[in-house]
C-alpha cells in the first residue's frame, strides 16, 4: 500500500499535496528542501556518535542540518520580526495606526460624529431596557467601544449597547430584583439600593459573557456564529421585537408600571390592555409626535436619496433635542405631569472589580452570560462579515470574538453592561464611509464628552421620547420577518415555518430567554441530527457502460427499482478494464441511462469522513441498504434485495476516521465475515490506508483494502469467492 498513489494524495490536477503543500514556517526557518543550503558540516557541528554506532559522512550532514533548523526555529521565538507580527495581528490597532493615512482622517470623524448622533440616544434609552439609569447606557457606549476600536478587526462595526441584549440584560436584572425585595419584606428597599444592586448584576452578566466569549475566540470557535438556523434566529429576534414595543409601548402611552418582578412579557401585554383607559394625554401626544416625525423624516431620506445633506441630517438626535426644547419651553413637567429624564449625574465611570451581590444565584449569572454571548456573537460577527465583505477586507471571526470579550471583560469594570455590536449603527458607520476603526473610537470619545457636559442639558427630556427612539429602532428588527415567512411559504419549508412562530410566540408567552433557550436547543439538535447521520450511497452499474457505477438514488425510482427485482448482471461478468469506474463521481452520464444492482454484491459509497457522531447510525444503514436496496423504502416494506454475498466499500469520500469511527466499521467487517460475507475496500487513501495496517483490517477481520478502484475490487471478488455462481 505505500507505493500506490492514494486518492487523498492528489489534487484535482494529479499534483502531489504532500509535495506541493505550503506549511508556515517560523521566521528564520529555512526549508531543507533547498540544495544549496546543505554545507560541509564543521568539526564542532559533528554530532557525538554513541557507542558502537557508525554514522556515514551523509548521515552527518542530515543531522548537522536538523540541529541547525531546530535551533533556528527556537531562536525566531526570541525573534523581534516574530514577536512584532504577532502583535500587529492580535493587537490590529498596532498594525493600522502607524500606517494611517491622513487623508482619511476627517471622513473617520465624520463617520464618528454620526454614529454618536445615534449611539448616545441609543445609550440613552437602552439603560431603561435594562433597568438601570441611563448614565450605565452611556458608559456601556464608552469603555467597550475604545477597547474594541483596538483590538476589533471590523472597520465599521459599532460597539456598544444593542436592543436584544439590553433586553436580555434587563430580563435578568429584574429576575434576581425579586430577591432583593424578598430580603426588604415586608418594607419596600430603598431606590438607591435597588440602582446599586442593578448595576451590580449587569457588571457580573457582562463579566460573564465576556469571559464566555474570550474564550471561544480563544479555543477558535468562531464558527459556532453559524449553529443556529435562521428561522430560529428569525424566530426570537421578532418574539424579543414584540417583546420591548410592548414594554415601550407603555411609556409611551404614560400608562403605569405593574410594579412586578414576576411578571412575564404576556401578563406586561394583558396588564397594559387592561389599563388602556388610564393613558397620559400629553405624554401620548408628545411621544408619539416623535415616532411619527422619526419615521416622516426616514421616509424622506429614502425619497430624496441623492440630497447627501439630508442623508447626513441625525434624525433621532435631532428629534431628542426639539422634544427637549418643546418640554421645557412649555414645562410639560410641572403643568402635565409628563415623566422627564431629569436630574442624572454624569460622573466618569470608576474602576471597580465585579462581585457577584448578596441575594443573586450565580447559576442563573452563569446561564445569563451565556445567554447574552450567543445573541451579541452572533449578531456581531454577522455584522462584521457583512460589511467586511461589501467593502473587500477580511475579519477573523476568533479575533472578533477575542475583541469582544476583552471589550466585555474591561467594560464590567467599568460599570457596564453587555455591549455587542449594533446593525444599525454599524450600517451608518459604512453609508458614512468609514475607513478604520478610528471612526469607532472618535464616536466613543463624543460620548465621554456628552457624559461630561451632556446630561444636564436633558433634564427636561420625556422618557417617552427615549420609549419613542427604541421602538423605531426595534421596528426595523421586524421588516425582514415578513419577507422571511413569505418565502418559507413559497418553497414550502413547513419546519422552519413552524419554528419561526414557535419559538417567537414562546419568547412573548413565556419569557426572552426561554425564547433564545429554545432557538439554541433547537437548532443544535437539528445539526447534531443531521451530522449524526453518515452519508452512504448504493452505487450500481450502469446500463449503457457495464464499467461506471452510479448511484442508485440519482435515477429514477422505477429504473432502480426494476434493475434490482430483475437485474441480470452478477459478480461475474465484472470484467474489463477497470479505469473507467473513476469518473463516477460527477454524475455526468446519460439520464436516459438505468442503473442496476450487481446481485449479490452491495456497493456503498462513504462520501465523508467518518467519525464517533455519524459512525453510530452507520451498521443501521447498511443493514436496511441490504435489505432494500434504497433508503428512501419505508422498513414496513418486504425485503426487496437478494442475499448479500459480498460488501465493496467506496471511500473515495472517506479522507480520515477517528479511532471510535474505526472500531465500528471493524465490528461491522467482522459481522460480514461472520455471516461468510466477503468485505472490500476501494480507494482508501494514505492516512485511512494507514490505520487499517494498525488495526489489522485484513488480518482480524478479513476486510481487503487494496484495490484503487471499484472494478478491480469487484475482479477480486470474481476470483475468491467460490459461492458465486459463474
């Protein structure tokens, strides 16, 4: 087996891989391969010979050579080329700093500026999500925002506070309040008290999702962005959509709180119903004359595409400053009794080590955390990618998540909460043209300087203005979801369909997070079903070209089915050349073409690599492929199949197999022999090759592994097997 050319050898061009193959080397690291660096060895790089041993003037050399290539890759570690690459790729900022133009300077500023017009209302108004005062919005905005701008690799992805997560944020604040007020019983804790345990549990929910998402990026899993399905993911954003317009909705309207930590996001939708005739005149005017004028002036934009002043104009900051004019001119407070920001301090953030309070259950800390991990990872990354890719650079989903978590870590000390990046933000960042990360960084700086001199200014702001801005910003969550139904409708993706509601109607009924809990559950028991199971093809032969074989699913039923109840062809008239059955591969064949069985004898293509997931269904398989000659017959049918005489495994597909994988197919080869059936193996490549030899697969077992394609194997079994009948 070690001089024939394996299938996992060669390229598509015939080239050797383990030739061609460029393995990264350390700096300073000279290939072997290079004549011209093979010198006379000195007497002081002569190897000490051991006793006895006798080594030739070439074998002196080799290992002269050897040594010198292994202290050179010991000494790049100490390399400071080495060192300083590593950093320009794990710090990015250290790498696109000093090689910033200045001529992209005051469009990285402009960027920031109107990504701060929308952050800092943002910021605003996402801390009443979470239920904590709005100065933690602010410094969420702040601190994850610069710690990303030098670590992040995304030129415009936006870092800071963002709808679901604060949600989710705010779920669990409000969760462990009970535990709070349980300790106060039968008095009411003071609101000081219940603001410091507030921010206290989101601090230790960022903590925790930070460290969680450190170390995926860490133990490079940045392709668990892609385990949950998009009907589930549609699923939950649209329940948590619903779930903050209702919450909002009551703000905006100045209908009262329920004054409940046990209440469920269905109990707040019948609790608001239920008061509908207590709604605050003024405050409904006010707030929803802001969400109206927001979605006039995004309609505007729309129209007048072209007008690029327009395009630049902040709508939400703008509207935010008009209602905080109107409401202090005309003292909406004072004379209507309309709810206003008022008076918040707006000290720098102090550095503090998050602790988990008295009265909170860590587990529901730890299961918080990695709730919000899997909602910011995967909008983020998405985001990332995305605008990656529309303006040609790359991102390093494992360096995005190392970002993020570090940018999470630091920000828990600071005093913020969870922070993600932010769709809309992110697609502001990109129509402003953003070149670098700086734009992300300028517009953190901007909200430094409103979190000094800002605040004050927005005494009289309505809170349902704030309610007003998060429902425009959530409802732009909920546009695609029609689309989405529609189209799982039209192809008529029934599964998906039902998952959709399913998991939005349980994020609304029961809480966000059974939501997320399902959506997560949900989608790894579909990847862990699907990848559970082996993908195994019955090859036959070819009625036009007795020497292809093709599989027996890609024809029609009726052919399949006749060639096996009256196939004629056998084990013995498998004769003749036997390069052609390697082009069977590509399925370019007559489709008038049949395909039948060759009695007898099962061909079964594996067409991946088999491990300890999908090797557990793979003796199940076979056994109903022997029984009917095709996966798609219900096992309520009879037996279609003529006894088996003979199993030929192609494992053209097969590129590895791990040792549990392996202990399988040997237990399956020895039933086969058990029961006198012969087993063979065509194109198995080098490394599978190589551990049959260790196993003893011909040995133990009785299964034949030779042989480079299927007729050749198929020749083998003409000669051996003396149960065939000629």
């Amino acid at each position: 087996m070690s001089g024939r050319n394996s299938p996992c050898d060669s390229g598509h061009d015939g080239t050797d891989i383990r030739q061609s193959e460029s393995l990264p080397l350390l700096p300073g690291y000279r290939s072997p391969s290079d004549a011209s660096e093979f010198t006379s060895p000195t007497p002081s790089q002569t190897p000490l010979r051991e006793s006895g041993a006798s080594y030739s003037p070439l074998q002196q050399q080799q290992q002269n050579q050897q040594n010198q290539h292994q202290q050179q890759a010991y000494s790049a570690i100490f390399n400071r080329r080495w060192w300083s690459r590593r950093i320009r790729y794990y710090v990015p900022i250290v790498g696109w700093l000093p090689d910033y133009s200045l001529v992209n300077l005051a469009i990285d500023i402009k960027a920031g500026f109107m990504v701060a017009c929308l952050l800092i209302p943002q910021a605003l108004s996402y801390s009443s999500l979470t239920h904590l005062q709005p100065v933690y919005g602010l410094y969420t905005a702040l601190v994850p925002a610069l710690v990303y701008g030098m670590l992040g690799t995304s030129r415009h992805l936006s870092m800071g506070p963002e709808a679901l997560v604060s949600v989710l944020t705010g779920t669990v604040v409000k969760s462990q309040l009970k535990h709070l007020y349980a300790a106060y019983k039968p008095n009411t804790p003071p609101d000081d008290a219940v603001d410091e345990f507030a921010a206290a549990v989101a601090s230790v929910v960022a903590l925790a999702s930070g460290l969680f998402t450190f170390a995926l990026g860490m133990f490079r899993f940045g392709f668990l962005d892609s385990m949950i399905s998009e009907s589930s993911l549609r699923g939950f954003i649209s329940g948590a959509a619903i779930v903050i317009l209702v919450g909002q909705t009551r703000i905006v309207l100045g209908l009262p709180s329920s004054n409940s930590v046990h209440s469920t996001p269905w109990n707040d939708l019948r609790f608001m119903l239920s008061h509908l005739n207590e709604v605050h005149a003024v405050t409904a005017l006010v707030s929803l004359g802001a969400l109206v004028f927001l979605r006039l002036l995004r309609i505007t934009k729309k129209q007048f595409s072209m007008a690029k002043w327009l395009q630049s104009v902040p709508d939400t900051l703008v509207v935010i400053i008009l209602t905080t004019l109107i409401s202090s001119v005309a003292s909406l407070k004072s004379k209507y009794d309309v709810a206003v920001f008022g008076k918040v301090d707006g000290d720098l953030p102090q550095f503090s080590i998050p602790h988990i309070p008295a009265y909170v259950d860590a587990k529901d800390i730890v299961s918080s955390g990695i709730t919000v991990t899997m909602i910011g990872v995967v909008e983020s990354v998405i985001v990332a990618r995305e605008y990656a890719s529309r303006n040609h650079y790359a991102v390093s989903s494992n360096r995005e998540l190392v970002a993020l978590g570090v940018s999470n870590i630091v920000g828990s000390a600071f005093g913020s909460y969870p922070a993600f990046g932010s769709l809309a933000r992110s697609k502001l960042n990109d129509r402003a043209q953003a070149k670098s990360q700086l734009s992300g960084i300028v517009a953190a700086l901007l909200v430094l300087v409103s979190l000094l001199g800002l605040l004050p200014y927005l005494y009289h702001l309505p809170l349902g203005v704030l309610a007003a801005v998060i429902i425009d910003a959530v409802m732009s969550l909920l546009t695609a979801t029609p689309r989405t139904i529609a189209f799982l409708v039209r192809v008529r993706a029934w599964p998906d369909l039902f998952l959709l509601v399913f998991i939005c109607v349980s994020s609304v009924v029961a809480s966000v997070e059974a939501g997320i809990l399902l959506a997560v559950i949900i989608s790894l028991v579909m990847v862990i079903k699907r990848s559970n199971m082996p993908r195994i093809k019955l090859l036959g032969r070819s009625t036009d070209n007795r020497y292809e074989f093709h599989p027996i699913d890609s024809h029609d039923s009726t052919h399949a089915v006749g060639a096996h109840r009256n196939s004629s062809s056998s084990i013995t008239d498998s004769q003749g050349d036997s390069q052609t059955d390697d082009g069977d591969d590509d399925g370019s064949y007559d489709d008038d073409a049949r395909v039948e069985h060759v009695e007898g004898v099962l061909i079964v293509r594996v067409e991946e690599p088999l491990y300890f997931a999908n090797a557990g269904q793979l003796h199940a398989r076979l056994n109903r492929l022997e029984l009917y000659g095709d996966m798609r017959v219900h096992p309520s049918e009879d037996p279609r199949m003529k006894p088996t005489r003979a199993v030929v495994f192609d494992l053209v597909g097969m590129s590895d197999i791990d040792g549990s994988a392996l202990e399988i197919l040997l237990n399956i080869v020895s039933e086969y022999n058990r029961r006198q059936i012969r087993v063979a193996f065509a194109r198995v490549c080098a490394p599978v090759c190589d551990l049959f030899e260790r196993s003893g697969m011909a040995h133990k077992v009785g299964g034949d592994y030779e042989f480079s394609n299927i007729q050749e194997a198929l020749s083998y079994l003409e000669q051996h097997l003396t149960v065939v009948s000629q």
